[in-house]
C-alpha cells in the first residue's frame, strides 16, 4: 500500500497542523503501508539549507526516520513552500529509501500505475504564479539557499509565498473551490495526455476531491489536511480517503 499526503501547512512546531501530521506519520494505515510519499507544502515555510529547520521541527523529521527504520520507502516531492530542500533533507535522512524528488514521480505499484505531483507544476493557466515560481525556483536561487545565504534570505522569499498562499486560500474558500476543483480536473486530464497513469494525486489547490475521468483514470486530491484530516492510500487499483485514527494528540 501507499499513502500520501500534501498541504499540512506547519507553521510553527506544536501548532494544529503539526500535530495532525504526527498523528498521520504513527497512523495504523501510514504504519503498514509500504511507500510513504510526503506530496509538498508539509511546511509552510522550509525553504534552504539551513541545520535549524530540522531542530526545529526535530519530533518531525525524528518520527520520518523511523519509517524509514521501519524499512519503508519514504518520498519526499517539493511543494511551493518546502523547496531548495534537497541537500539539507538528503543529509537528515541518509538512506536508500528516502527518495527526493524536484518534481512530479511516476510509479508502477502492485500492477498500477500512479503520477504523484505537488500540482503547482501542472496547472493550466495562472501565467503570474509560473513566471514568480520559474524564477524563484531556479538553480541560481536554489544554489543561493542551499549553499550561501540560507537564513534571512530564505525567510524573506517563504513569506513572500506564505503571503501570496493566504490570499489565495482566501479566496479559494470564499467562492472559487469549484471553479478550482474543475481547473485541476482539466489539468490532471493535461498531465494524463503526456503521461497516461490510472491515478494522477495531486496537492496545492487545496480543494479535497477525487474524480473519474473519462478519459480512464482517478484523479485524487487530499485537499488542505489541517481541515480534512484525511490522507489518500493507494492499494492495487483503489485508491481511497482515509481518516486519521488520531485526529489529535
Ligand atoms: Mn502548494
């Protein structure tokens, strides 16, 4: 089995968001599925090299590892909050089964085939939002977080995206979800052309929905985690919602 979710939004350690996904990581389900596959925006602010994200969020990255001790393959694909990440994650969690990914995997389990993406990179439209993340996500910026200048400068570009994220959630949760849900439809419909995959999951919009496409295929979203309380688990060709056990701690 596998399981995945996206869009916990921890801001500080002890919050809502961070409990929540402590009681997701020692969930029954998280804890006898094979692959665990952190789909981005699990922090709402980790972005850099820098050694104090890890001791801040310690009881985190602490709880990953013993998956990972535990002999599952955990996946960590960056989202628009927790990017430039690679060096800083690869050296807490020096481990063949830790695999980080940049961008969007695709993975044939139990005879299925699954595309997993943050979602940012497949949405249609939104020209502004590419051109700020093409920018802020390139190997320059990346060189200059992971090497050079984590703290400050990091900070400054995670609350520029914070700061954009609210207004967005805002909005969303006001009158646009469906609007949003169909966009990500059509999107995943777009990501299937390129690679056809009988489940697309899918985070970043923050709209909870799972969708049969006619196309013939499962489009899933967990939505955002700190009001669903739910993440996604995947076995053989069924992929459903599940509920956390401990919905707080
Ligand atoms: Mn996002």
């Amino acid at each position: 089995m596998i399981t995945t979710i996206s869009d916990v939004h921890i801001k500080v350690p002890g919050d809502k968001a961070y409990k929540l996904f402590l009681s997701f990581l020692r969930d029954p389900i998280v804890k006898k599925s094979e692959k665990v596959v952190l789909l981005g925006d699990i922090f709402d602010f980790v972005v850099g090299g820098d050694q104090g994200f890890i001791k801040e969020f310690q009881e985190v990255f602490d709880e990953i590892k013993s998956l990972l001790r535990e002999g599952k393959q955990v996946y960590f694909i960056e989202g628009n909050h927790d990017f430039h990440v690679g060096k800083l994650f690869k050296e807490t969690f020096p481990d063949d089964n830790f695999i980080f990914s940049k961008e969007r995997i695709h993975l044939t389990h139990q005879g299925t085939n699954i595309t997993l993406c943050h979602g940012d990179d497949i949405e249609l439209d939104n020209p502004s939002y590419k051109k700020y993340s093409r920018i802020i996500r390139s190997k320059p910026i990346q060189v200059l977080a992971e090497w050079i200048v984590p703290f400050p400068f990091t900070r400054m570009i995670g609350n520029w995206a914070s700061a954009k994220s609210r207004k967005k959630n805002i909005a969303q949760y006001e009158s646009k979800s469906d609007l949003i849900k169909e966009k990500f439809r059509s999107s995943s419909e777009a990501a299937y052309q390129e690679v056809p995959s009988q489940i697309i999951v899918c985070g970043h919009s923050h709209v909870k929905d799972k969708y049969e496409s006619t196309l013939g295929f499962i489009y899933i979203n967990n939505g955002y985690f700190p009001n669903e309380k739910t993440f996604i688990s995947i076995e053989k060709d069924q992929v459903r919602f599940n509920e956390l056990a401990e919905p707080s701690h």
